[in-house]
C-alpha cells in the first residue's frame, strides 16, 4: 500500500524502494513483482522520452525479469536494444517474445527488422513466412522473404516470393523489380515478360527503360540496347543507373553532350558517393577511349576515392593485414583433405580467380557445351563456408562432416540449376573455398584464370565495384589482393594438383583452341566445337560484358604500359608480395 501510494503521487524513487523492500520480505508475491514490474517500466518509458536510451533499456530489463510473461515489456526492450544498436541482444529478447507469443504480428515484425540488422537472412526468411501467413492481405511479407530469399541467392524463389507480393495491382516500379530478380534467376523469359507490362504501364519511366536496355544487352541485341539507353537518357539526363551500360556498348566512348551531365554530378557535394562515384568512372572511361591517359587517371583517382567514401560511410574498409591473416587460416586449415562419397547431384565447376581477369570467357567456352549449364555469380558458397571456418576457431583440421556436408550440398544446390549434368559457378570469391568446395563435390573441378597482375590490377581499378569489393579502391591494396590470392593458387595446385587447374589468360588467348580443348577435357567432358564457336551460340548472356560473349576470343587490349607511371603503388606491393609481374604466379610457383 505505502508503494502504491508514492506511486500515485508521482512519488517514484520512494515507490521503487518501498516495492523492493516488499520484494525483499517476500520475493515470490506475484502481486509485489507485477506492481514493482509496472512501476519500473514507467520509469523506462520516461527514461526514453527523454532521450535516456540505455537508463530505459535498463529499466524495462528489470521491469521483464519480474514480469518475465509480459510481452509489452519484451517488446519495448527489444526496441530499445536495437536504437541502441545490439540487435544480437534484441535477438535474444525477442526469441523469449516469440514463445511467449508464437503467433504475434509484432514479435515477428521486430524479428525480421533485427534480421535484416544483423544480415541474417534465412531467419529473415523465416520471419517474413510467418508474416505472410498472418497477414494475407499486406504484402510486405512475401516482399521481405523475397529479399531474403535474394540475399541468399536463391533468385528463382525470390522471384516467386515477389510476384505473390505484387499480383494483385502490380506497379511499373513493381515490374522493374520482378524483371530484376528473374534477369538474376536466368528465367530470361520472365524477364521480358515482366519488363514488357511494365512500359505498357509507364512508358516513359526512365528505369523501365534502363532496365529493358539491360535485356537487350544480355540477348545480345546491342543496338536495341543502346537505343533505350538513349531514350531513357532523353527523358531524364540524370539518371545515372544508365550511363555505365551505355558506356559498356559504346566501349567508353561518349559524346561531349553526353559527358557534360556527367562532369556536373561528379562534382556536386550534395549528391550521393556512389552517384558520383559511377559517373567518375564513366566519364574516366570515356576519356580513356580518347586516349587522354593523364586525365583518365585523375578521374579514374576521383571516382576510386569517393566510392571509398561511400564504403568507409557504411563501415567498410580493406583490412590488409586481416586479410593476410585469413589467407593464413585458410592455408593453415585446409591440406587436401577429400571426401569419399559423392552425393547424387549435377557437377559443378567453380572458375575462380580476381576480377578483370577473363572469367567470362572461361565460362562462355564451357557454357557453350550441350551438357553444361550456368548458375552465373552463384552467392551461396562464400557465406557457408566463411560461416563456417569462423566457428571451427583456430584449431580446425578443416574437415568436414558426413552431416555438414549434406546440409551445405542440399542449401548449396538450392540456387543452381538442376537441368544438365554439369554447371559452372563464376563466384570468384570461391577462390578462398577450394578446400571447403572439394569436400562438398568430390568430383567437381576448379578452373583458376590468372592473367599479368599489371593489367589486371589496373583493369580492376578502372572497374566501378560494389562497394563490399572493399580492395578495389586503391593500388595498393590491389597489389596485397593479388599477393594473397596468389598464395591461395599455389596452395591448392599443391594440395588439389588433379582437381585444381591454372589457366593463364595470356596463353588461352593466343592459343585458344588448343586451350579450350584442354579446357575442356580437365572438366571431364567430350570436345564439342560449339566450345571453339561458342561466340555464335544463341544464348542470353546475364553480364554487362554481354557484346564481348558474342565476340571470338581475343586478348584485351594491354591497357597497364599507358598508364604505366602511375602504377608504382600496385607494382611495389605486387614486388614485396613475390609475385611475378608477368604471370602473377608466386615466385618459385606456377
């Protein structure tokens, strides 16, 4: 009663003390723990309105460990936990939530916002199910597995996931996005489908027209291609998501109209990093085309130094020395260890290596064979097994389980194609999973495509990358890149010598068909001379990169003798590192 009192008369600190003087004589009274939960919640929430998060958190914290069934109270301390920025705790809340309340639109609401926090996107998956059943009508769910079904890399029921999300009244945005998700599922039908009742709905919507443009690009119907770009450049000169692929079919070359937006929003402030990172380097390209070397560069410099911003604005950087010290794990963990049972599934083949080396090529060859198909960038091996490495710890002989193994196949071949005896997975990242990879598919092969560092260093840095491609931004970090990739290739020709194959660009190129043969036969397969012509192969080609598919192989034009006077920084790191600057194998390797 003395509690109650205090309370009542906003008397709070001598109310709190009356109740744990109450709590303290009888610790079990139901009542005294509800009153004093209560009071202490009240606190909390005052707390919060005065911007006191952590004092409130505490509070509520309290408040739940006297009250532990008050979902309120759960609920409002799993939301200040995540202002607060510990979603892993807020996790923890609400799984007490969700048992509490199995079937509560909140509890599972706030699960799904810490997923996406916490980039854990099969609970995301999870969550988002359990909200489309309980609310039929919003599709917010199935938009939110569809995102976590993306982020996983399974396109193909992520575009299944969206399309219950818009098929009641789908939008021309709406469209754009299922047109997206099908380009990366392969389902290139859907695609145009999706794209052609989206400029039904808005013809002149600019990114319906840069995304048909994209379609074309990936048939291979380049003109159509650059005839929508145009268009979607007429409508709106600022819409930057069309420049690179227009740049891509131009092969750089831009008019001087065309460039003058591009100048403008380089160097507006107020604009995004990534914004004016994409137009630094498409105007860069543009005056490389021209042969003004000196003033590409200094674009080229630009635009690397704001998409390092943009990375840096969101917690990314390229840590060397950790990246060293993984590649020593790595080294350390796995030494060729093999799996004896295969499981009944379709042959991969991982083509590895950094990118702007000739990946695409190596793929069309293979791709271009009657019993291969492609899965493209597959996502899904990278996660698992940096998941994975993680949690063994240091000392891991880095063998896996009879039970793991099923587990990772069965997530693994959830994202890939199924149709043909064979598939290749163009992940580059794969190039630290070897190990990892060979104990999933014993039969499965691994072609690495090594091209001179100078070129490739350089053609990186000329390259506009997602910003999680955190070495891309500077030359010497390109350099330590490279260096560790090329202890990881000496590694795994040692350790997987019959599975593990080096191909160097520079060779496939000149010597092409003798290559793709051998090519061909170290994957297991029969030569077809589709293999040698697979530039006439009438196929979709999912990447930017889509003219040069259709084109016969031919090496790249050496771009690294231009700029040579600039490449100090990646030719010292690629020095120290022991890497051969014509190869790129590791000295005394390769």
């Amino acid at each position: 009663a003395e509690g109650r009192a205090a309370e009542k008369a906003g008397r709070l600190a001598d109310a709190l003390a009356s109740y744990k003087r109450a709590l303290a004589a009888a610790p079990a009274d139901a009542e005294a723990r509800r009153a004093c939960s209560g009071l202490l919640a009240r606190i909390g929430a005052e707390h919060q309105a005065a911007g006191r998060l952590q004092q409130a958190a505490d509070a509520f914290d309290s408040a739940l460990m006297l009250d532990d069934r008050n979902l309120g109270h759960a609920l409002q301390l799993a939301r200040l936990l995540m202002a607060l920025g510990n979603p892993p705790a807020a996790r923890h809340v609400l799984a007490h939530a969700e048992r509490l309340a199995p079937n509560e639109r909140a509890v599972a609401s706030l699960q799904a916002d810490v997923a996406r926090m916490l980039g854990d996107w099969p609970e995301l998956e999870r969550v988002a199910l359990k909200l489309a059943e309980m609310t039929k009508s919003d599709p917010a769910g199935w938009r939110a597995v569809a995102n976590a079904r993306a982020q996983q890399g399974r396109y193909g029921p992520a575009r299944e996931a969206f399309e219950k999300a818009i098929h009641k009244s789908p939008s021309a945005e709406d469209l754009v996005e299922l047109a997206r998700l099908a380009l990366q599922a392969l389902d290139f039908s859907r695609a145009e489908k999706a794209i052609a009742e989206a400029e039904e709905i808005a013809p002149r919507s600019p990114a319906v027209l840069a995304t048909k443009a994209l379609l074309f690009t990936y048939q291979g119907k380049t003109q159509q291609a650059e005839e929508y770009c145009l268009r979607c450049l007429e409508i709106d000169p600022g819409f930057i998501q069309a420049y690179p692929q227009l740049s891509a079919l131009r092969k750089g070359r831009l008019t001087p109209s065309e460039e003058e937006p591009l100048k403008v929003l380089v160097r507006n402030e107020s604009a995004s990093f990534a914004a004016r990172a994409t137009a630094g380097f498409v105007l860069a390209h543009s005056l490389d085309a021209r042969g003004e070397v000196d003033l590409a560069f200094s674009e080229y410099e630009r635009a690397n130094s704001l998409s390092a911003s943009r990375a840096r604005a969101e917690g990314l950087v390229f840590d060397a020395d950790g990246a060293d010290a993984w590649t020593d794990h790595i080294i350390k963990t796995f030494r060729g260890a093999q799996a004896r049972r295969a499981f009944a599934a379709p042959t991969p083949i991982f083509i590895v290596g950094l990118p702007r080396s000739g990946s695409t090529l190596i793929e069309s060859v293979l791709e271009a064979h009657s019993k291969v198909a492609s899965a493209g960038e597959a996502p899904m091996l990278p996660p698992m097994f940096n998941a994975w490495l993680k949690a063994r710890g240091i000392d891991n002989d880095g063998v896996l389980t009879e039970e793991e193994r099923g587990r990772f196949v069965e997530t693994y071949l959830a994202g890939a194609p199924t149709d043909a005896a064979y598939f290749t997975d163009k992940n580059l990242l794969n190039i630290e999973a070897v190990g990892f990879a060979a104990q999933l598919f014993p039969s499965a092969r691994f072609v690495n495509i090594r091209r001179n560092p100078l070129e490739c260093g350089l053609a990186i840095y000329r390259q506009d990358f997602l910003k999680f491609w955190t070495f891309t931004t500077d030359l010497k970090s390109i350099g330590r890149r490279y260096t560790q990739y090329a202890r990881l290739v000496a590694h795994w020709e040692r350790h997987y010598p019959e599975r593990f194959m080096t191909v160097q660009y520079e060779t496939f190129t000149d010597n092409f068909e003798a290559e793709a043969r051998r090519l061909v036969a170290f994957c297991g397969l029969e030569w077809e001379d589709a293999c040698r012509d697979f530039q006439k192969a009438e196929r979709v080609a999912a990447t930017i990169s889509a003219a040069q598919v259709r084109e016969p192989a031919r090496r790249a034009a050496a771009r690294a003798e231009a700029y040579s006077k600039y490449l100090g920084p990646l030719r010292e790191a690629l020095a120290a590192g022991g890497v051969d600057l014509s190869t790129g194998a590791l000295k005394g390797r390769g």
